[in-house]
C-alpha cells in the first residue's frame, strides 16, 4: 500500500478527517490505532504513514503516544500527522511525533492542524450548528491542501518548529497521560439509563461494562468521552461539569462506525 493513515477517534471529527482525505489519496487504507495498538507485532510497510487524531491535553492522546512508541517503521519514509482541535493549537503533538520518530531514525514530514467542533463537554459546552457548519466547510478546503502536499511528499515542517520546546505543555501532556486512566471514576449514568450497551460498545478500549444492566467504568478510560455523547439518552454524566452541556459526535460518524474502529 503506498500510504497507510493509523486514526483515532472518539466522536468522530478525526474519522471524518481520515476518511475524506483517504478518498482523495491514491491507494490509501485507513486503519484504526484502536484495532491494533495492543498487537505485539505492529509494523507499517507502507511508502507513507499518516497519523490522524485529537488534540488531548496540549499534545497527544495516551493511546496515540503508546501505539506511536511501539509501532515498527523502517519500511517507511514519509510521515505526516493531522491533528483536530477545537482552538487550542500549538506544536507540542508535533513535538512529540518527531521525537518519538527520532528514536526510530526517522523524521516527521508535514504536519497539520483542523478545527472541528468541541466534544470535551466536560470542559466546554458544544459549538452552535451554524458554527459547526463552518468548521465543516474549513475543514474541506484544509483537506484540498493537505492532499496535495500528502501526494508531492511536500515538507512543511521547519527545523524552528522542533527547536523550540514547549516545556509547560509537554509536562501538562504527561500528567494527563500519567493520570487518564483514573478519570472516569466521575463517569455515572442517572436512572433514566435504558441498559442498551451502546457506551460498552463505542468504547474503544473495551473500558466500560455492564453490572445488572448499569454501566461501569474499569479505570483504563482514555477520555475520548464517546460513551457521553453517543448516549441516546443522554443519561451518561460526568460529575455536575456535563449536567447543562449538550452532546456532540460528528453529523455523518454513526455509532457502527465508532464501533468498527475495534474490529
């Protein structure tokens, strides 16, 4: 295959993102961080590796930076990322990439940022749909240029991005990475709660358990917050933060397709 994308998402802005530019990439496939990340064989052999995901924390999400660490890439020489956020945007997760990579002999290509709309509910409410819309629209014209640069093995990275270290962030990532997986103990569903399994089967860390019809969180959460928002009764809340804030997960991204990143 001459381009591999390795994606993770929990609401699905990365997994659109992925999916467009495939379309666009000749002999591109998709492959979820989520389906392999635990394989004691993980190795791309693809011309082009591309690492689609969100921003968690100022950097990278703990599933991303652990599937990156162990993941074997000597058959490959073009490597590029593409992060969605919701306007928190700085060059740690790049930082990261390319440090990871050193240590494999290998250097970070091009990197890329896209707006999507908030899911952190526990932090930010969601965005309107008239601004969601625009975002949409800025994304499609991202990918365009993300394509073109992707198809010429285009470099966009200069050597000041990697020079200057964001110490405050990279420590702020690690926490969180340290930490993540004790932060769904806030996690409880209320009685309105129907037992119909959708949070067990969105999770793509197999995290979350059924006990007497009554969701449990078993403490390896990465936080993606899919269970929240894919819950169609809304009944999913994390501590007092989720109780007044609406759900979000990508208009076109349906539960089957949160639910096959695992298989």
């Amino acid at each position: 295959m001459k381009t591999t994308i390795y994606y993770f998402t929990g609401t699905g802005n990365s997994l659109k993102i992925a999916k467009d530019l495939e379309e666009k990439l000749e002999e591109c496939e998709l492959i979820p961080i989520a389906k392999v990340w635990e394989d004691d064989d993980l190795a791309s052999s693809s011309e082009k590796v591309g690492f689609i995901f969100p921003l968690y924390y100022a950097g990278l999400p703990k599933i991303v930076y652990d599937f990156l660490s162990k993941i074997e890439l000597g058959k490959s020489n073009y490597f590029f990322a593409v992060i969605t956020n919701a306007g928190d945007i700085n060059n740690t997760p790049l930082q990261q990439i390319e440090t990871i990579l050193n240590a494999k002999s290998k250097t970070l290509s091009a990197g890329f940022f896209i707006m999507m709309p908030n899911n952190y509910i526990i932090g930010y409410d969601v965005h309107s749909e008239a601004r969601q819309k625009e975002f949409f629209e800025e994304a499609n014209k991202k990918i365009e240029s993300i394509h073109k640069t992707v198809e010429t093995n285009e470099k966009n990275l200069g050597k000041d991005i990697f020079e200057k270290r964001r110490i405050k962030s990279e420590k702020f990532n690690k926490g969180f990475r340290d930490n993540v997986y004790r932060y769904d103990k806030s996690f409880y569903a209320e009685d309105t709660c129907t037992s119909c399994g959708i949070c067990v089967k969105v999770c793509p860390v197999n995290n979350i358990t059924l006990e007497e019809g009554i969701p449990q969180w078993e403490h390896k959460c990465q936080q993606c917050l899919a269970c929240i928002n894919f819950c169609p009764e809304k009944c999913i809340q994390f501590g007092d933060k989720t109780l007044k804030t609406q759900r979000y997960h990508h208009p076109e991204i349906t539960v089957k397709d949160i639910i096959n990143q695992k298989n």
